[in-house]
C-alpha cells in the first residue's frame, strides 16, 4: 500500500481500533468511522461500586499472543493482572460442586477425580470411561462440537462440563457450534486419536502445561484502557456519531454514505458484525451478503452486583460458577469477581458478575430491569443462599451480540473472503463474527486485514 492510499475503517470495537491503530502507525491516510457516540464497542468499562468495572469482556486468554503484544506495543504489559483465584464451580445435580482437574476444554482427563467430583451421575461417568476403548473411525468433517462429544463421552459430558464452557464462552449452544471453528485443540485431537483422553492426554505429556502460567490477563483498570490508548493515538482519525449506511463503486475505489456525509476510500475494512456488514455490501456482493446474513446471533445481559462482604454470607471461595442448560433457572455463569481479581477485592465490596442468556433462550434478557433482577436473586439464592440485599447494581444488555459459529463456519468466512476479493476488490471483513469472538482473536484478525489491504494496492 502505499502511503497516499485512503483507507477507511468501519467499525470503533477492538478490531477495527487496532486496524487504524496499525494503519496510522504506518503512515496511511486512516479514518476511522465508529456509529456510536463513544468507541470500544462491546468493550465497555464504566463506575462501580468505587471502582472501574467491566460492563463485558473482562480478560484475554493468556496462552495466545496477539492482547499481549498489543499490552507491549501500548506500554502497559507490567501493569496486566491475572487471577487470583483458580478453581472454579459447576452447579450440577442440585449443589456447587468442583470442576474436575485436569481437564482441556471441559474434557475430563481423570476419570476418578471425575467420578469424586458429582459434577456426573454414575451413569454419566461410566459412559465417558468407555472413551478410553473406542476405534472408530477417525475422519471427522466439521461436526458440531455436541455431536463429537456426545458420541465419544457421552450426553452428561457434554451437557454438564463442555456445553457450561464452551457453550458458554459464545452464548451459544454445542449441538450448533462448530468444532473447527470454535474448539480447534478438541477438533485435532479428534482426529488424531479415537479416544478424546488418550489424545489429549498424549498431548499434555508432551507439552506439560506450567502451573503457574496465568491462564488469563485484565488489566486493573479494565479492558476500556486497552480502548483509552489506542483512542488517545489515534486522535482525530476517530469520527464518532456516523453510522454507515452504505457502499458504492466509485472510479475504482469507494465511497462510503453516512450519517454524516461522503467518504471515500481506496480501501474499506469493514470491523463491523456480519449482519451489520450484510446489508453494506449488498449491492457489491450479493454471494457475500447472503453468507454474511446467514450468521446468527445470541443476546445476553450481565448484571453486576455489589454486597458488603460481611452480608453476604458466603466464602466466595473460587473464581465463580457455570450453570449447565438442564440445571438452568436464569443464571447461566456468576464469575466472584472481587475473589478472582484482587484489585476488584480492594474496597472490601464483594462483587458479582452474572451472565444471563443464550442461542436457545433469552427470555430473561429482554425482562424489564426489576423482573430480571428478582429473578436473578432467586436463582443465587437458589444456587449460593445468597439472601442478602445488593448495595448497587448495574444491568448492562448486550443484544445480538455473540456470533454462532454454526458447523460450516469457516468455509463460509472463506467464501466470504473470495466473494468479496472477486466482487469488491479492496473491501476487507474482520472481527468477531470471523474467525474467533475472543479479545486475541479480534486483534489477530484487525492485523491479518492491514496484510491484506497493504498486499491490494501494493
Ligand atoms: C458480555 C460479553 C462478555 C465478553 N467477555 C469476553 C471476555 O471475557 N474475554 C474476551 O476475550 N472476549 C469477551 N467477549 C467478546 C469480545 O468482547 C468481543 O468479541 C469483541 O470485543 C468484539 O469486537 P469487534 O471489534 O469485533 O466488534 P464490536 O465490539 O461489536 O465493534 C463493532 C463496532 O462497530 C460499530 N458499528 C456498528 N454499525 C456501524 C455502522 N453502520 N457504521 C459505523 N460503525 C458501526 C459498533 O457501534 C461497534 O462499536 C465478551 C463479549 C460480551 C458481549
């Protein structure tokens, strides 16, 4: 690319951010237009309880490189946090129980801690020990992650360990979740070896991992620093308040309709949700907005509670809970986040972040603010015996917001890719509807779409 090239960024979430970061940084002309009167996009960090508190994503799995470096770059890898508490709970038959170690993406490698557990009826674990003895054949198309699952360790392994995390980290459902796309270290392991724990316990032995590596990072003063370094760098490369409505040809490059009037662009990357990009590149690519449209999504809301710590009458021993979909009343995740985080613990409030809502129910979501609370104090009540009064609250609603990555995602963000390199040459996707809904992910793919733009007008 060169440096008169215009580029125009859609988008102020983690991704497109980034992408303007980089853009800017390497001298190109860079707007970048953000809909919303503020940027960070599902990265939001607001007061609470005294304190900068997370209204969303609250860490970055550590064991992926891209939020680091991004940390290094901004100068502020020394101040990251990881947590403060490791073991977790997993509301199964009636009680808070352990989640059984060691385990690689709720795949339990220890049958007997399993079992010790209760997490499984008898049944269950008896079914999942069969794992060990099964030769089928190994070739595996992209299934879902519930149908591999359920057929090598059985429905209670799926339903009350994988479905709780995997399910959980997308809002979503594993019976419709593909492998591939969203477990890719189950989806090697699954066609290495016919047993999912021979496989995978292989793989720890050869690469033991370090228990005292984090598993995560935060930063103390919440994921919205990430977003107040790259907005401070960016400066008036931001234009706030100006949605984009659409895209036409325009001489070879681009000119983008908004809100607030024309841009143009040799050079569009669009860091927007694929059923915002859809109707956008419509009249570009109509192969690519139909494989755009096709990609739903599950709404949820977090809710944030603060209790004097002497009130609440419970050790907050760990760093929270999962609820798996057959135990469900309303909650579906609590994290403890004053245990987890030390810098949350600071004020002596001892906090909750609790995840309501998924692909096949959001029901509770769209409750008004009291009826979503009463319910959700009962279901503490129910699973913690948590009775006390919260001394604040905060209901943050984050609607559509998680992309299922349904089996067969990624041919389809690769036929997107194609389609828009035949129909719209110079227009680039990215960010979480893609290819990964994690932090890391959405940087890794704001760098991979700076590539391409820089390899189209180079
Ligand atoms: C409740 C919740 C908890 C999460 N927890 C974690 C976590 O702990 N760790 C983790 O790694 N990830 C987590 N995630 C996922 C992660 O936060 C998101 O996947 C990521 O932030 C998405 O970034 P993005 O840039 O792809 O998109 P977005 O953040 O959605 O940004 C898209 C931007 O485009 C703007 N826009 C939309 N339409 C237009 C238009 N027409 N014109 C101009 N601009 C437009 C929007 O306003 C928005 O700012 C969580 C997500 C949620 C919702």
């Amino acid at each position: 690319m060169t440096s008169s090239s215009r580029v125009v960024v859609v988008g102020a979430g983690i991704t497109g951010l980034v992408a303007a970061y980089e853009l800017k940084k390497q001298g190109f002309d860079t707007t970048l237009l953000e809909a919303a009167d503020r940027v960070g996009g599902k990265l939001n960090t607001t007061d609470f309880a005294g304190m900068r508190v997370d209204e969303s994503a609250d860490a970055f799995l550590a064991r992926v490189p891209w939020a680091i470096e991004l940390a290094e770059e901004l100068g502020i890898r020394d101040e990251l946090v990881s947590p403060a508490a490791k073991s977790a709970y997993i509301f199964s038959y009636g009680q808070l129980r352990p989640i059984p170690q060691p385990m690689v993406l709720g795949v339990p490698l220890d049958f007997d801690t399993l079992e010790a557990s209760g997490v499984l009826s008898p049944e269950g674990v008896a079914r999942a020990r069969l794992d060990a003895e099964r030769t089928e054949n190994l070739v595996v198309g992209d299934e879902s992650i519930g149908s591999i699952i359920r057929r090598r360790l059985g429905d209670e392994v799926l339903e009350r360990l994988v479905d709780p995390l995997l399910g959980g980290i997308n809002a979503g459902d594993c019976d419709n979740l593909s492998m591939d796309a969203s477990a890719a270290q189950l989806a090697h392991a699954a066609r290495q070896d016919p047993s999912f724990v021979n496989e995978l316990t292989d793989l720890r032995r050869r690469n033991p991992p370090n228990p005292d590596a984090p598993v995560f990072y935060a930063h103390p003063d919440g994921m919205g620093r990430f977003v107040d370094e790259l907005a401070d760098r960016l400066g008036d490369t931001i234009v706030t308040g100006t949605a984009v409505t659409a895209l036409e040809s325009a001489d070879g490059a681009w000119r983008l309709l908004t809100s607030s009037g024309i841009f143009d662009a040799d050079v569009v990357i669009l860091a927007t949700p694929a059923r915002i990009t859809a109707p956008l590149v419509a009249d570009q690519s109509r192969v690519a907005a139909a494989e755009l449209r096709s990609i739903t999504y599950s709404s949820v809301a977090l809710l944030t509670l603060a209790y004097d710590r002497d009130e609440i009458g419970h050790p907050l021993d760990g760093s929270g809970f999962l609820v798996p979909k057959p135990e469900q009343q309303v909650i579906t995740a609590c994290s403890w986040a004053s245990t987890k985080w030390k810098h949350l613990g600071a004020t002596g409030h001892a906090i909750l972040r609790v995840s309501v809502g998924h692909i096949n129910n959001d029901r509770a979501v769209h409750l008004d603010d009291d009826d979503l609370l009463a319910e959700v104090r009962a279901d503490l009540e129910r699973i913690m015996g948590v009775t006390a009064d919260p001394t604040e609250v905060r209901i943050s609603r984050w609607i559509e917001s998680f992309a299922q990555y349904t089996p067969g995602h990624l041919s389809r963000v690769a036929t997107i890719d194609d389609a828009l390199a035949d129909d719209a040459p110079g227009i680039f996707v990215a960010g979480a509807s893609y290819r990964g809904v994690g932090i890391p992910a959405c940087i890794d793919q704001a760098h991979q779409a700076v590539r391409s733009a820089s390899r189209f007008t180079a």
